[in-house]
C-alpha cells in the first residue's frame, strides 16, 4: 500500500495537470454532445465559454470607450459615484461627448444670469428645491401632498431588491427629504427607516390582497392608518420594462417575511396578472381612484409605459366631464429599467420616454388639464440636464432607479435577474447583501440627490429662472439630423408647456418649512 501512494505522491505536479486535461478531452469528446465548440475543439472550447461569461466586464472596463455603453455609460456613472461620495465630478480640457449627435441636449443660458441674494432660501441652502405643485392640491384631498424634493426613488419592490438595499434607500431620501416609491412587492420594514413613502399598487396588489387575489379596500385602509410615512397611493397601469406582460414569482423565491408583506403562500409560485381585476375600463379605473382617495384621503396617481394614446384621451374627456381625476401621472420609458424582461419587449414595446411623454402631455394640454395633474417622469432623468429638458417639457417631479442604485454601490453587472448581484443589491443571498454598509450607502444616496438638487438649480439660474417649474419648450435644443441639425423643444414635438403656478423660492420654502398656505390653493 505504502509503495502505491508513493507512485502518486512521486508524480510531479505537471503531469497531473496532463492527466486532467487528458480527461477533460475525453469528456468533450466521447461523454458531451450538447456544445458542438467544447467536443470539435476539446479543453481549448471551454476558453470560448469563459471569455463569453466576463465579456460584459472586459467591455466595460477594458474596450468601451466613456461614453459608449449603455444603458449608462462610464462618464455618467462615474458622475453619480461622485457626486454620491462627495468628490470632485468635475471634467477638465473640455466635453468628449460629440455634441453634433442625435438627440444632444442644449439649455439656452440667459446673458444674465439669476441672482441668489442673501435673503434667498438657496443662499444657505443650496440643495432646497421642492416640487412646484402640490399632488391632490386641486382634487382637494384630505392629505395633500407636496414632494420637498424633485429628485425621488422610481417604483422598486422588497424581492426584486434586498433588504439592505431598500433600507439604504429610505433612510437615503429620508436625509435628502425625498420620497420612496415601494414598488409593487408591498410595504415592507425596510420601507419604514424615516423616509416618506409612496405606495405601489400592482396587478397582484401584493400588501393589500385579498384570500382570492384580489384588491381588497380594507386591507389598504388598515396599511395606510398604521403607516403615516405613506404620503400617496400609485396604480401601476404599466411599466417601462414590459408593458402589458404579466409576471410571476417562483415559490422557491417566497420566504417567510416576503409571504408575509406581499400576501401570499410560502412556496408557491405567485402570478401577477398582465391587467387589473379592480377595474376593467377608464370608466372603473376613475371610479377605484376616487374610492381610493375618499377612504384613504390621499392623493391617488397612475404609472404607465405610453403607447398608445385612445384610453388616455378617453381618461381626460372623463376628467372634463365630471372633474375627477388622478392627482399625479407617472410616464415610464420604454427603454425598460430595474425590472427583468425579455428583450423584445425592452427593445421594442412602448415609446422611449421624450416620445411618450411629449405625446402624453399634449393630450392633456389639449383639454386643460394640466394644472390639476402633477407630472412625474421616470426614465434615464437623473442627469441634471436631461431633468432640465424634462422639465421644460412639463414635468414636476422625476423618479429614478438604476440612477439610485448606482449610489448606493451598483456597478450595472446587468445580472440582476439572476440574484447574484455582486453589489448585493438585486439579490436575497445573505452573503451578498452582507458587503452593503447601510449607513454609508444611505448617506451616499442622499448626498447624490443633494448634488443632483445643487447642480440642477445652477442650470435653472444660468437659464435665468429661479426654480425648473420655469423652463420653457424654447429654452431647450436638441439635435434631430444633418440636415436640420437643432430644433428647440417647442419645435421638436409640437407643443409648448402649459405654465406652472410657481411664485418664488421663497413662498415655496414657507409652505414647505413654515406652514404657510401655497400660493395655488
């Protein structure tokens, strides 16, 4: 015995890596006929495999240039990781960005710009600017809303993200004074860290659902008496990602305390439905968001990807015939954002966001109605210029997500549907969550939304204006082709914006600080 382990302990390390090799080409060969390259060109195919896994990481790191890739490139997340940590985000030598290319966005400056004096609010406080109007300011709600901040957290659910993401989320935009959008997964514990809070309403009305899976009133009621921190309620008519495609989520997915949030049974697979069952048409769908808010007394908002454009008209001529209506709309890009989805409805399904909601707005403006509704944009917005169009095309409030999720350590793996996020961030595993330093990351993520606020409001002043509300179609330009190279807003897509109730900064920070009566009411 001693003499045959001596034959192995004798052999030298190299021969033994022959001897695996050896084996791994009679494996690609005789015993593996599912990958044609590995059993045409054994061991060496495996290489193809292996460099196929990590090619997202070579680009990224190693091929693209700074501002190639997407769906952010690695100047833009290079500016929210600095902004986030404090550092300097800025550039030197001038912009490497082509500013002849399609869709480059231009902000007019004035030839003087705005004065901050020292009796302004921005003067000490150069991070203050909240939305212009007030969310069920004009419906009358009982508790009206008014977001303190322009920048907020989009629609991410507790499941599709993990706990030490979510609770870096709200406590993030609790130090910001912003709010948090639950996603459809339902109010959570990590949702309840100190930030303001808007509750998510899905077609699988996960936290308000009843035993047959359906919407049940009095589960929301309970859900809104007991958490204070909700400030308004969103039905999800659709999202960016995939419009009009349902979803499910595994049963081996279902622990215990997500079971518990969302409604449903451990273990088993959950579906949520393509539509609603609350409602069937426009009609019922305005009936539910009256009931919602007169039970309630909060402001009551939809979410939806845009297409097309018959159900919205037949939503505003409601709206003019009895008065009602959703205090805020939410428009989605269709270039899809934090949820998993097949590329086909990614690529293809819905209008990218300036398409979308140019053509959304129009239908609204067309009837007046624009002074009841609030605005809120969700889609690639988190960039202080492209807010700045956003805004000028009539928009009040942007949401973001994989903007948020950059500051709170994200690296775009673009793995987030496979819950192995390294980042810890769209994943369960304990293990990988564990590298998440909560009280860091929040602090980052308030201190992103801070630079956002800073920077966005020099913009404002170089245009001239003292709060975005301002921004004119006119005051932007942007590129459309060779052979008419720039066009402003108002000339691009047909329309200009209807003017927003804004006064001064100053009546804004009354309301906000001191209690004072806003000036549209």
């Amino acid at each position: 015995m001693d003499s045959f382990l001596n034959i192995f302990t004798n052999i030298p390390w190299w021969a033994w890596i022959i001897v695996v090799i050896a084996l791994i080409a009679i494996r690609d060969i005789f015993f593996q006929r599912s990958h044609t390259i590995t059993h045409n060109f054994p061991v060496v195919g495996h290489l193809r495999y292996w460099l196929e896994s990590i090619g997202p990481e070579l680009r990224q790191y190693l091929v693209a240039n700074n501002r190639e890739e997407l769906p952010f490139n690695r100047i833009e997340r290079g500016w929210i990781y600095a902004s986030a940590k404090k550092e300097n985000n800025y550039e030197g030598f001038g912009t490497d960005r082509d500013i002849y290319a399609h869709q480059h966005i231009f902000i007019k400056n004035q030839m003087m710009a705005f004065q901050v004096t020292e009796s302004h609010p921005n003067y000490t406080d150069k991070t203050f600017l909240p939305c212009a109007k007030i969310i069920g300011g004009y419906n009358k709600r009982t508790k009206p809303y008014r977001p303190s901040s322009i920048i907020n957290v989009s629609a991410m659910s507790f499941g599709s993200l993990s706990a030490a993401a979510v609770t870096a989320l709200n406590q993030g935009v609790g130090m910001a004074g912003a709010y948090h959008n639950t996603g459809e997964g339902g109010l959570s514990p990590y949702h309840k860290k100190g930030g303001d809070v808007v509750f998510h309403i899905g077609t699988g009305y996960f936290g308000v659902r009843n035993k047959e899976g359906g919407f049940s009133m009095d589960k929301l009621k309970i859900l809104v008496d007991e958490n204070p921190c909700i400030k308004a309620i969103e039905i999800k008519l659709s999202q960016g990602a995939k419009p009009g495609k349902g979803g499910v989520l595994p049963g081996a997915k279902i622990t215990k305390e997500i079971a518990e949030i969302r409604g449903v049974e451990i273990g088993k697979d959950v579906l949520s439905p393509a539509s609603h069952t609350a409602f069937t048409n426009v009609s019922e769908l305005l009936t539910l968001i009256e009931a919602i808010a007169k039970e309630t007394g909060l402001p009551v908002g939809i979410k939806g990807a845009i297409g097309k454009l018959d159900q919205w008209e037949e939503l505003a001529d409601l709206m003019v015939k009895n008065g009602k209506g959703p205090d805020f709309i939410t428009v989605d890009g269709g270039e899809g954002g934090t949820g998993a989805a097949p590329p086909s409805f990614a690529d293809h399904v819905s209008l990218p966001w300036v398409y979308g909601f140019s053509s959304l707005y129009k239908v609204f403006q067309k009837r007046k109605l624009t002074d009841r509704i609030v605005f809120i944009g969700s889609g690639k917005l988190g960039f202080p210029a492209k807010a700045a169009m956003a805004f000028a095309m009539g928009v009040d409030v942007i949401n973001v997500a994989r903007e948020a999720l950059m500051s709170i350590g994200c690296i775009q793996a673009q793995i987030c549907h496979t819950n192995k996020c390294p980042a810890g961030i769209a994943t369960q595993s304990k293990w990988l969550q564990g590298g998440i330093d909560v009280p860091l990351k929040s602090v980052r993520l308030a201190q992103y939304f801070k630079t956002f606020r800073k920077e966005f409001l020099e913009i404002t002043h170089a245009a001239g204006y003292e709060h975005p509300a301002q921004f004119t179609m006119e005051d932007v330009q942007v590129n459309l082709t060779d052979t008419e190279l720039s066009r402003d807003l108002k000339a691009a897509y047909g329309y200009q914006k209807a003017k927003v109730p804004f006064t001064t900064m100053q009546d804004l920070y009354d309301c906000v600080y001191l209690g004072g009566k806003p000036a549209q009411e």
